[in-house]
C-alpha cells in the first residue's frame, strides 16, 4: 500500500469531522489527513472522501435535570489540487440529531435532521525538508485556514416553537480558523503527524455562541501489511463556555478540556479506494465545567483518489 493510503489513516481525525466544527459535541482531530493523508493533500487534480460518524453528550445533572444530543453526520469531501502546494477543500455535513431532556421526573425526546454548516478551508505547504532517497521528501509543514458557513438549518421549527439550538443541524454562525500541521517519515513503513487549529467562533441570529476552541493532535502510523494500516493517534480539545444570549450569559454545562487516544485501520480495496474505521475515546479531561460526559465517537469513511 503506497504512503499515501498510509497517512489517509494516521492523521488525527474531526473531525471535520464530519468536520471539525463548532457544536454542541465537538469533534477533535484533523479532518483533511484523516481523509486524503500527507501526500493526497500534496497531489493535484481531485479527490472525494465520505464519512458517517455518531457520537453523544450528556449535560445536567444525573438526577432531575438533564440533556442528552446524540448526532450521526455524514459528510462529503470535495478536494481539488491546483498544484503540489496549494489546495482547497469543500466539506459539506448532513445531521441526524436526538436531543433527550429529562427534567423532574419528564422525560421529553426532539428529533431533527438536515444540512450542516458547509466548510471552505485552503492549505498550502509552507516549508519541506529537502528530497531524501530513502523516503522523498522527509518532512512538509502547512498552513491552513478556512471558514464554517453559516448556510446550513438553524431554524427548525415544531408546532410554530424554534427547536432546541443543540438540536439545530447547523449553528447558525460564521466562524473562522486557522493552523499548522506536519509530518515526518521515520521510514518506508512509519510516520509521524502533528497539528493544531484555533476556531474563532462567531454569534447566530438567536444570541448563541458556541465556545471558541484549540484542537492538538498527533499520531504515529505504521504498515501492518500489504493492505492494512494501523494508527494510534492522541487527540486534545478545549473550548470555552457557550453563551447562551447576546448579553454574554454562559451555558454553565459547557467548556473545558478533553483528551482522546483513538486507534485506527485502513484497507486498500484497491483502484484508488480506501475503507477507514475508528473510534475515538475520551480517557481524561480538565476543567469541565458543571456537569458533562462526553461519549465515544465512531467513525467509518471511504476515500476515492483519481488517477492524474
């Protein structure tokens, strides 16, 4: 399996992600390496990738009041390579969410689906390493930055009553990012990733902002066969406290930090097709404000890469 098919796997999985956008349950990771790896981001021409991922969230207390979202997203990568440098990538999700509210002793279930926020996000290589024999080019640095549409549903309604805002599909805000990622080919058969990304998260029509947030991530690849790879990736979140209205009123059930290990396996079906699976577990957090418990994120994926 060439190193492409191997980085697709090793990067630190969004991720978004679906994409890593700002919502309710976050995602940590790297959408872009998870789906095209470090030279599909380097190729030209165009490239897709599918991902359907479910995850939950619990908020409140354990007792009489509290709130559960569980999501399943699908999203569709478009990415086209004007050149070995330069890149633009176009993800857009749709979201199937359940928010559960349980408050003295009544239990009431909201149901919704609908398009996400659509992402445009550009990368460009910044700085290699010089060409190596034994691996080609043994170290790449890029920048990204990108913005999270406000087109997507924030406005869904039931019986004339707006739903629920962790039960909108999209967040109804224009938020901005940007980051570094790299890599670094320790051989033929391994490789390290490495990246981070600020979210500056902005307003909707209805006075909620979700928490501005920092991903970390890195992970370590390696070729466990002529089709299958294996990956262990560690993926860090924190965010800020959601506010609630225009008058800066903090959701006191949200914010903090969150530390994932998530392992990962690819396949090579071959004539440019690659299955990706992963779960994404939470072992420690920091500063959670109030009450949360953040649940695992499943993810499975499919990537096509056209020959040029």
């Amino acid at each position: 399996m060439n190193k492409f098919w191997l980085s697709s796997f090793a990067t630190l999985g969004a991720a978004v992600a679906p994409p890593v956008v700002a919502c309710s349950i976050c995602r940590c990771g790297d959408p872009t390496f998870n789906a095209l790896g470090q030279e599909g981001i380097a190729q030209t021409g165009l490239r897709l990738a599918l991902d359907w991922d479910t995850t939950g969230k619990s908020q409140g207390t354990a007792d009489d009041e509290r709130s559960e979202v569980e999501e399943t997203r699908t999203t569709l990568l478009v990415a086209y390579g004007f050149s070995e440098r330069f890149n633009v990538y176009v993800r857009v999700p749709y979201s199937d969410r359940e928010l559960t509210e349980i408050e003295d002793g009544e239990t009431e279930r909201v149901q919704h689906s609908g398009l996400g926020d659509p992402e445009i996000q550009a990368q460009a290589r910044v700085w290699s390493s010089g060409f190596d024999g034994a691996v080609g080019l043994r170290s790449s640095v890029y920048l990204t930055a990108g913005v999270k549409t406000d087109w997507g549903q924030n406005d869904a309604e039931r019986n004339g009553e707006r739903l629920d805002e962790h039960v909108q599909p999209g967040t109804g805000s224009v938020d901005w990012f940007a980051g570094l990622s790299g890599s670094y080919l320790l051989d033929r058969g391994s490789t390290l990733f490495a990246s981070a990304q600020y979210r500056l998260t902005g307003r909707n029509d209805h006075g909620y902002r979700y928490g501005r947030t920092t991903l970390l991530n890195v992970a370590y690849e390696r070729k466990l066969s002529t089709r299958w790879d294996g990956v262990l990736e560690v993926n860090w979140r924190e965010a800020g406290r959601d506010e609630v209205d225009r008058e800066g009123t903090l959701d006191p059930d949200t914010g903090g930090s969150i530390l994932y290990v998530t392992p990962r396996l690819l396949f090579d079906v071959g004539d440019g097709w690659v299955l990706r699976a992963s779960a994404q577990l939470p072992v420690a957090e920091s500063g959670l404000h109030g009450h949360q418990d953040e649940k695992t994120v499943v993810n499975v994926g499919v990537t096509r890469l056209f020959a040029r």
